[in-house]
C-alpha cells in the first residue's frame, strides 16, 4: 500500500545487535554516544552555515527578501544566478 512505511517501527529496521554494538555504530558514523555533545556540534555547525549564509545574502541578485506581508521571500531563478 502507498504510503504504508510511513507508520513503520524504525526499531525494527535496526540489526538485532544494535544496542551491543552502538558504539562501534556511531564510530563508523563519526557521531558521537552522548546526544547533547552531538546536538552542541549540530548547533554549532548550524550557526555557522547561518551567519555564512547571512553575510552572503547582500551579494546574490538572485535572492530578493521583502516584507512577508507585501510578497514573502523570492528567489528568481532568471535573475542572475551564478
């Protein structure tokens, strides 16, 4: 059935030795065990990706960000894209 996946139990999509071997997991994934260290470093990288985003807004002429209640947020992609 279309769409049936989305109601799964991802558990059950984990190998049976998961929790046996969850640090050998995460090492191969290059994440860490302890969720707040891996959240910090999500934050931390968001907030970068953010501020470069921020300071390379003013040079893209295709990008146009104006009142959200006139027009919302527009990127036109025929406006000189690189």
């Amino acid at each position: 059935m279309v769409g049936a996946d989305r109601w799964r139990n991802p558990d059950e999509d984990l190998p049976a030795d998961y929790e046996s071997r969850r640090a050998e997991h995460y090492r191969e994934l290059r994440k860490p065990l302890d969720p707040t260290e891996f959240c910090d470093s999500l934050r931390e990288e968001m907030t970068t990706a953010l501020a470069d985003l921020n300071d390379a807004l003013p040079s893209l002429a295709w990008v146009e960000i104006s009142d959200r209640k006139a027009r919302g947020d527009q990127a036109d992609p025929d406006r000189g894209r690189p």
